[in-house]
C-alpha cells in the first residue's frame, strides 16, 4: 500500500506546547545554565511529578518517545532510567548531595531529555530565573486608560473599579491570539508569582514557521522574541519588559543562522503585540489603550509600590506620610499644627533611629577633652562657632524640612511592610487548623535605579543678560537662540534615598528641592520646564 503523502496546511494557532527543541542546541546549555543548581533540579523534579510527566515525557528507552530513536545507545554516557521512579529518585540523590550545575545540565540534554526541550519547559525555565533574579528584567510601568475622553468619575453612578476590565488569563490569552494571529506566531506561558501579587504571561513571538528556509533552531531562544507582561491584582497598570537584544557573543555562533531566517525586526513583532495587548482586553462599548507612565525599574516590588494597588492616587514623596500611616488623618483634615510635630515622627521606628545618623558635629567635639590617641579632623561641614544648642537646633530644623519634603520615601531604615501572601483559590483552609506564624522574611525597599531629567530652562534666565551681550544678538542677524536642554542622569541602587542623604548633609537645601528630586512625581523619566514637569516622555 502506498504511503500517504504529509500536508503541512498553515493555521492561525498557537505554537503549542509540545513543540521540541533538539538537546543539540547549543544555546540550550545557556538558558539552563542561568538558573542555580537548587533551582535547576527542582525545577526537574516539577517535570517528573505525576501531573506534568505527560507533558513532559523523559526518555526511558527505546520506543518510549514518539518519532524518536537513538542510535549506539550502548555508548551513551547516560543509560535510561527503568521508570519515571527510579528517575526521580536519581535527581533527589542529585539535590541531596554537592555537586556542579553542568553535571545537571549534561544529564537532562544528553540523557533523560536527549529527544529535546519542549516549549513549555523553555518557558518554566525563563520564569524560574525571573523569580530568583527579580531584578533581572528592566520593567515599565503602562496604565490602561479609557478610550473616550469621558471620564469614570462622570458617568452617573460609576467609580473606577467599574472601568478596570477584568482579567482572566484564558480570555486574555484567546483575545491576544485572536489578534496577532494573521500576523505571527505566539507561544504563550502563564505563570502566578509565588512573592508577589503578579500574574506573568510569557509571550514567545516568531515569523510563520512555513516560510522558507525554515527557522533555525536557535530562535527559539532569542530573548529579543520574548515578552514578560505582568499583571498586577486590582490595579489599571500593566508592567512589560523592555526590549532585549541577543549579547554579542551569542551572535558570534547564530548570526550565520539568524541573518538567513529573520525576515521581520523583532520591534515590529513586539509591536504587533503591544498593540494588541488592549484590543484583547477591551469589551464591547468599552474600548481601552495603554497610557504610558514614564516609570521604569528593574525591581518589581518597586514598580508594586508606586503603580500598584492603593498607590493610584500618587501619594508619593511628601505625602508618604499619611500613606504609610506615619501620622493620623489626611491633607485635608483640618487639625492643629502640633499633630504633625517633629515629635510625633519619634514615635515610628525609623526616624527616631534615622535621626543618630547625622550626629551634629560640634558634639564631636566633646570627645577631644577625653583620653583619645588622635585628634579629630573637622569637616567642611563644621562650625566651630556654634554651641550645642545651636547645632542641635540646626539638625533638628534640617531633619525636620528634609522629613516634610522626603516623607517616608528613600528612608532605608523605614519598616516595609510585605505584600499579602499569595493564596490559590483552589485550596480553601483546612478546618480546625492552627493559624500559621509569618516568618520575618527580608522585603526589598521600593528603590528607582534611573532618573533621567530633560530640563528645558537655560541656566542662566533672560533677565540677566547685559546689554552688550544683546548688542552682540543684533550683529549676529537677530537669530532667536532655542532653548536649551540639559539632561541629568541619576544611577545608583537607590537614587532617591541618596538625594535624601544629600540633603541631610546639607549638601542640597530641601526646601528648594524641585519634586521630581523628592520621590513625588514617582516617575523615571521626564521633561522639565519652568521648575515643573511639564510632560512624561515614554519609558524606553
């Protein structure tokens, strides 16, 4: 009997799952090698339980993977397991004891996984490095915004829960395919954060896979391909990385691969998708974009804190205070002046301590009448003219403009409360069970890693000019100079809490400190003119 001839006919699905990526990649050895040798085997180890090892069938022998055979495996370094028991008790002995990471690595490509690494699996691999490394990514900050010009707050009877589309992740994944379909092809992964109050999806994207010649192995793991979308709990912001390009030594081995297959730049395609992420998230009679908010950090806890739930109204900077509940009321209560007394800061743990951080220095001064080897060097910042009370005063007055102006923002010794933790619908609460005690786990302070400012102002205002210096314009044709620009750029761990100590050592005055320099404004990015931020460039 003949056989039947193969008809591969495109369509407008997904890549799924179950697409393999032979072992023999060499960019695979990288992608597994990102991750820890703890997290790589329990990662393994989540393959092989019973509820994931049909998906991701290992290799136990011949005949056991479909379409797949293997030729002298009598030489091979790795013989297959008898059962996916005798398999999984090979990696627990694995994690038991010490060893190296490519140990793992070879075993899972040459051995039990030698018939290749599904896309799936690929793609549990990228969010497992995501969840250790939480600053890995550089993320900005995106708000879902009504199309219309018509306000929530106008509609008679609505408020701005009403206008936040609800997002379900298999609606959302099935709108999204619906409209890139006829443009490219999509691997999609979801993924529920075991920290935060996130939900990931992983969006790999790709030319149609019937071109010719077809796509080379090595684009499955191109990182300009994927997008990370983060979508946080009861909030109209949306976090999505950036724009990652392949290292140059990678494209010292697949350039030769990739210049023959790449058809379309990879921006278009990332373009494709952003600007479908909104139409998939849109209802009908009620349509939505994306705002950009000129936010950008390479912590999501960062982004969580001021772009996410209950930081909507942008109490930032000096109004931290009253979001943090460091003092009672609001900005509108009308209360005496006592209430918001430096006295009442004391009282949270934090600025009591912050304030032995800048002992006033003519109290240094006091330790050279005792029995000390050497003398003391003055500093620039100190007066010897000064008495004790007057330092003390100083300070306190310092401490006091820097507070009302900083709130709680870049205060490191500020108590960060963590976010909830993170329960699953599906497993309600044992009866009769013990209330669990919450471990003291260490939270990561919300810090900006960037600023980057456009002030618009000339340094020296207009006014000022002499006369001869106008005189000097009329020769020159009367050309009206244009305004000038200065960009500044902020870089550091934490940019706000070092314009903090700035102007605790009185380095800057705080009282003439612009908000974009106290944590305010809450954004990365932005044009100033005038002393005020006139408008937000994107993120990019």
């Amino acid at each position: 009997m003949a056989r039947h001839a193969v008809v591969r006919a495109p369509t407008a699905a997904s890549l799924h799952d179950s697409l393999l990526i032979p072992s023999t990649t060499l960019s695979l050895v990288k992608t597994l090698g990102r991750l820890s040798r703890s997290s790589l085997l329990d990662l393994v180890l989540q393959w092989l339980h019973d509820k994931n090892v049909k998906s991701f069938p290992p290799y136990l022998g011949p005949h056991s993977v479909a379409n797949f055979q293997v030729h002298e495996e009598e030489f091979n370094t790795y013989p297959p397991a008898n059962s996916v028991e005798e398999l999984r008790g090979i990696y627990e002995d694995l994690r038991d004891r010490k060893g190296g990471k490519r140990e793992v690595i070879d075993r899972i490509l040459e051995g039990d996984w030698r018939h290749g690494i599904s896309l799936r699996q690929l793609a549990m691999v990228d969010m497992q490095y995501i969840e250790d490394h939480p600053v890995g990514q550089r993320w900005t900050a995106l708000q879902l915004v009504p199309l219309n010009a018509e306000s929530p707050q106008s509609i008679p009877g609505g408020d701005i829960s009403t206008s936040l589309p609800r997002f379900h992740a298999s609606m959302f994944l099935r709108s999204i395919q619906r409209e890139i379909s006829p443009l490219v092809k999509a691997h999609y992964h979801l993924y529920r954060s075991k920290t935060l109050p996130l939900t990931f999806v992983r969006i790999f994207v790709i030319d149609s896979p019937y071109q010719r010649p077809r796509q080379s192995p090595y684009v499955f793991t191109d990182s300009s391909r994927i997008i990370y979308l983060a979508f946080p709990d009861s909030t109209p912001y949306i976090y999505s990385s950036h724009l990652s390009y392949s290292s140059l030594a990678d494209t010292k081995t697949t350039s030769a691969t990739l210049s023959n297959t790449l058809t379309t730049d990879t921006r278009t395609l990332r373009r494709f998708v952003k600007d479908a992420i909104p139409n998939a998230l849109s209802r009908p009679q009620q349509r939505y974009n994306l705002k950009p908010t000129s936010l950008t950090s390479k912590s999501l806890h960062t982004l969580l804190s001021l772009r996410g739930p209950g930081r909507t109204n942008a109490a930032n900077g000096a109004f931290t205070v009253f979001a943090d509940a460091v003092v009672e009321g609001c900005p509108l209560d009308p209360r005496l002046p006592q209430s918001l007394a430096p006295g009442n800061y004391d009282s949270v743990q934090g600025y009591a301590e912050s304030r032995k951080e800048n002992i006033p220095f003519p109290q240094l001064g006091k330790l050279d009448n005792t029995h000390t080897p050497s003398v003391k060097k003055k500093t620039p910042f100190q007066e010897s003219s000064t008495t004790d009370p007057e330092a003390e005063q100083i300070a306190k007055k310092r401490k006091l403009a820097v507070n009302s102006r900083f709130g709680t923002a870049g205060n490191q010794q500020m108590t960060i409360l963590p976010f909830p933790p993170i329960t699953s619908p599906t497993s309600p609460p044992k009866p009769n069970s013990e209330p669990q005690i919450p471990t003291s786990v260490p939270v990561p302070v919300p810090a900006l890693d960037r600023l980057e400012i456009h002030l618009q102002d000339p340094p020296v205002p207009s006014n000022s000019h002499d006369e001869d210096d106008e005189g000097d314009d009329e020769e020159d044709g009367g050309i009206e100079d244009k305004p000038s620009t200065l960009s500044l750029t902020f870089s550091g761990s934490n940019v706000i809490a070092g314009l903090r100590q700035l102007a605790e050592l009185h380095v800057v005055d705080p009282a003439r400190m612009p908000s974009w320099m106290t944590g305010e404004e809450a954004v990365s990015v932005a044009v100033v003119k005038a002393g005020r931020v006139c408008r937000s460039r994107e993120a990019g």
